[in-house]
C-alpha cells in the first residue's frame, strides 16, 4: 500500500503573491509550515505529521525543505517516513506571470510510495503560475509538472493544478487537484478543496482531501499553521 501524500494548495499572499508554486523569497525572505491530517485509506486510520519550509538565497534561489511522518495505529507495518530537499529558479517572469524550475533529492516511503522508495531519489518540476487582484480580491493560479525517481522499482510522474482566491477579507477558498501516474500501477487522482484565514503573518488553513480515482478509497482533512517571516 502506498502512503497518501497530505499537503496543501498554494496561498495567496501580500498583494496577490503566492508562496509556493513558481514564486521564489528575497534573500533571508520565507515562511515554515507545520500540518497535521487525518486520513482513511481503505478502512484504515492514519495520521501525518508535515513540516516544511522555504528560505530565499538570493532573488532568483529558494531553498525549500521538507520531512513528514505517516502513522497507522492499527498497521504500524504501513508507517513511513519521507525527506525532500530542493532548489527553486526563477526563469522567467512578466507582470503577474512566473515561470521557475525546481530540483533536488527525496527520500522515503511517505513522500514517494513505499515498494523501492526507501532509496534515495531526485525529483524535478517545472512550474508555472500567475496572482493578482481582480475585482478588489487576491487571487492565484498555477500549474506544476513533476517527476520523482527512486529507481527502477519507485518512480512517479505528477501533475498539479491549483487556484484560489479571497472571499473575504484575509480568508481565502483553495482548490487544487493531483494526478498521477508511476510504478506498480500507481494510479491516483486526488482534489482538495480548503479555507485560509491570514492573521499578520500567521495563515491558519483547514482543508478536505478525497480521492477520485485510483487504486485505494482515501480521504483526508488537513489542519496547517504556517508563519512567514
């Protein structure tokens, strides 16, 4: 079984800026995120422990970090671990449109899958986005392509499309949907849908994940505290 992968959609920031997604920090510019999701997958519960972070190098490199933990009370042979590191480029820009590559090394069955991912592996993405105002609201959009290789026995091919925009004043709707493809018939499309209060630096989100189509019946809610600094 395959462990799910929990995370969240980008979020609008600043004046229409999104973190994640294309969007690179200033030198010494970033924000951590900490969430915490509750999930079923196939009758089974689980619990996922995420810690990320993205720290500016210079104007056009984002240095980014992750590491997540995946328990399952009831099959600890199913708990995982996974770490991800990686470099963010900018490559391209205009007005509110960003184009940036992303690179790294990943490992660990929480992030990849489970058969072969244990091996460490590289991960690459290319990634698109645009944020602005339209009509007095922040909004964002973006599109990701993104590939990880574990080796013969763990690979996957992803596919990412969010978008979200402020429906009141510091809250935003979120949506994002997965699909991807890889070994052993990895199959999945996924679709989060989520709310983000913004407190000064603070953002506090709480979205639902569900599965649409794929090996495994998954659900998921994900609560998320992230800081900007």
């Amino acid at each position: 079984m395959r462990g799910i992968w929990l995370g969240w959609a980008a979020l609008a920031a600043g004046q229409g800026t999104a973190v994640a997604g294309p969007w690179v920090f200033d030198s010494g510019e970033g924000y951590g995120r900490v969430a915490v999701s509750v999930e079923d997958v196939e009758g089974l519960s689980a619990r996922r422990y995420d810690v990320y972070s993205e720290i500016g190098l210079t104007r056009s490199w984002t240095l980014t970090a992750k590491a997540e933990r995946v328990q399952f009370p009831d099959a600890e042979d199913f708990n995982a671990e996974g770490y991800r590191a990686t470099l963010r480029r900018a490559l391209w820009s205009r007005e509110t449109v960003h184009v940036s590559v992303e690179g790294g090394a990943v490992y660990g069955a929480a992030i990849g899958g489970v058969r072969g991912c244990d091996e460490l592996g590289t991960e690459f993405r290319l990634t698109s986005g645009a944020s602005g105002r339209w009509s007095g609201a922040h909004w964002y959009t973006f599109a990701d392509i993104a590939t990880r290789l574990h080796g013969e026995q763990c690979w996957r091919d992803r596919v990412e499309i969010g978008a979200g925009r402020e429906i009141a004043r510091n809250v935003y709707f979120t949506n994002q949907i997965w699909l991807e493809r890889g070994s052993e018939n990895a199959r999945s499309t996924k679709i989060e849908t989520g709310v983000l209060y913004r407190m000064n630096k603070l953002d506090f989100s709480l979205a639902v994940r569900e599965e649409l189509s794929g090996r495994f019946d998954e659900t998921g809610v994900v609560v998320a505290l992230a800081r900007r600094f």
